[in-house]
C-alpha cells in the first residue's frame, strides 16, 4: 500500500528545475513544477545515471545486441544447469532437471528486474516531457530489452519442460516479448518500469513456491524424511506469493493501467507523433488483455483459497 502512495500522474512539460551534486557525484534534480493537465505530480528528488553506472557493458549495446546477449546467454545457462542437475545422486535435483534449473535462473534474475523496475520507477521520473507515456529513458530502454531477451529464453524452455508448459503463460510471455521489444526500438517511456520491472515482484516467490511443490510431489515419492519440513515450507511460500500476487497484480496492476497509464495515453495520443501514436494504441489494446488475465489468475488464487474454508 506504502508503494500505491508513491505512484506518480504526469510530468510537467513546462517543469523547471535547478541541479544540484550529490554525495555520489551525479547530478541530483528537484522538480519544481508540480502539475500540467490538471493532474498533480508530487514533488521529487532524482539521481540521475545510478543504473546506467551499475550496467555500463550494456550502455552502448541496442535494444536487439541486450535482447539476443540476454536469451542465448540464459539458454546455454539452463543447458548447463540442467546437465549438472541430471547428474546429481539426489533424487530432488535429478528428477525434474529442467524446472529445477529454471527456478535457480528465475529467483536471482526477477529479483534483479524487478528491483531494476521499481529503482526506475521511484527515482527515474521523465523532466521536461508533455507526458511519462512519451517519455524515452536510456535506462527504461534497458529493461524492457534485458526483459525481451528473458522471454527469448523462458518461451521455449517453459514449451520443453513438461512442468512449466502452460497455455496462458507461453501466450502471454509470448506477447510480452514482441510488446518489450517494441517498446525498448520505439518508446521506452517511464511506464517500462511499471509493466516490465516492479510487476515482477511477485516472480521470485512464485517461483520459489512451485520449486517447493515440485520437491515436495518428489520427497513423497521418494518418501524422503524431510518430507514434513518442505511442506512446511512449501506452505509458508505459498502465503507469500499470494499476498504479492495479490498486492503487485491484482491491486497494483489494475490500477495502474485504469486510473494512470491508460488516462494517460489518452491524453498523449493528441501530440504524439504518427510512430508515437501508433505504439501507444498497440499498447493500451495490449495493457488492457493483460490486466483481464492478471484478475482471471488472480479469481484462480482466490477459487483455491476458498477450498480450505
């Protein structure tokens, strides 16, 4: 709720500013105009370059060399996680290789993107724009291609693990890719940091929770004497990711998209440019599915939640 109080409207097209140092030797930058189309933007302190410094070895790469870098580096990451898993004596990493070294991939690097997204989102705010949604921020850029080389990985290795295969999520990562990428080539506004990073909160628990399912199906097979303890933890991790789930896209992604991004581009479709105006209605088509799939999941959560009352 702490980070729903924190979602900025709109930046000032007309805003002044007045740059000063700060102790980590970039410039620092307060907004002083605090509203344009009648929204009001609270006041805010940026530091600017932060990331751009954390990933200098991509700062000069386009959104196509991070992508392709980004998915042929995870693939052969899961080939050889994979191999050294098969080869393991222990049933709980040898059983379902696959899905194991997934999961070992997915927790450190969505936590990465994630935090990457939410940094972005809180300190990264477009000056001197009509509109965040036209916006076109060098590190925004990198996200969504960093998330589109994710997708080059995650789509055909969640079509070859039987346990990942699933129908909405190939579609909608799918999808994901082709609306990352584009948004990385064309407009990497302000909201990149939103869809493709802060929404990513929940992928970590998740993961860790289905991990935990799957090691757990296993110990019962092998009826393994840690049995209770990974259902103890499987459990804990359970509650966890539903409440993010549930805070992050239930709640957070819902009204984003209805009360902020789509109001928005509304808005920015009157002066943006053709290419502009283009990709802003692909984009609020595209927005609109997939907060319709964030509240079907989520009636999903809620339908197996209800089972234990």
């Amino acid at each position: 709720m702490l980070l729903l109080s924190l979602l900025p409207f709109s930046a000032s097209a007309s805003a002044s500013s007045i740059p000063k140092m700060s102790g980590f030797g970039s410039p620092t930058t307060t907004l002083l105009s605090p509203s344009v189309d009648g929204l009001s933007l609270p006041l805010r302190t940026l530091r600017g370059g932060a990331i751009n410094r954390s990933l200098p070895s991509f700062s000069t790469m386009s959104p196509i060399q991070i992508s392709l870098t980004t998915g042929l580096a995870l693939i052969l990451l899961q080939t050889l996680l994979q191999n050294l898993l098969l080869r393991s004596s222990f049933p709980v990493l040898n059983k379902k290789p696959g899905y194991l070294a997934h999961t070992l991939i997915v927790v450190p690097l969505m936590t990465f993107v994630s935090l990457f997204g939410l940094f972005g989102y809180l300190f990264d705010f477009p000056q001197n724009v009509a509109s965040p949604v036209l916006s076109n921020l060098p590190n925004a850029k990198i996200l969504a291609s960093i998330l589109s080389g994710i997708m080059i990985w995650d789509v055909p290795t969640s079509y070859a693990v039987p346990g990942l295969r699933s129908s909405d999520i190939l579609i909608h990562h799918s999808l994901l890719f082709f609306i990352s990428i584009l948004a990385a080539m064309k407009l990497s506004s302000y909201w990149c940091y939103f869809y493709f990073g802060v929404v990513e909160l929940v992928s970590p628990p998740l993961s860790v929770y289905d991990q935990l399912e799957r090691c757990t199906e296993i110990a019962e097979e092998c009826k393994d004497k840690n049995l209770e303890k990974l259902k103890k933890w499987r459990d804990s991790w359970k509650v966890i990711a539903a409440v993010t789930f549930t805070i992050t896209r239930a709640g957070m992604f819902t009204f984003v998209t209805w009360f902020k991004f789509l109001p928005q581009c509304m808005k920015a479709l009157s002066i943006a440019n053709p290419v502009q105006k283009a990709v802003i209605q692909f984009m609020s088509v595209m927005v609109v599915g997939f907060s319709a799939l964030q509240l079907w999941w989520f009636s999903l959560l809620v339908k197996e939640a209800a089972k234990g009352f």
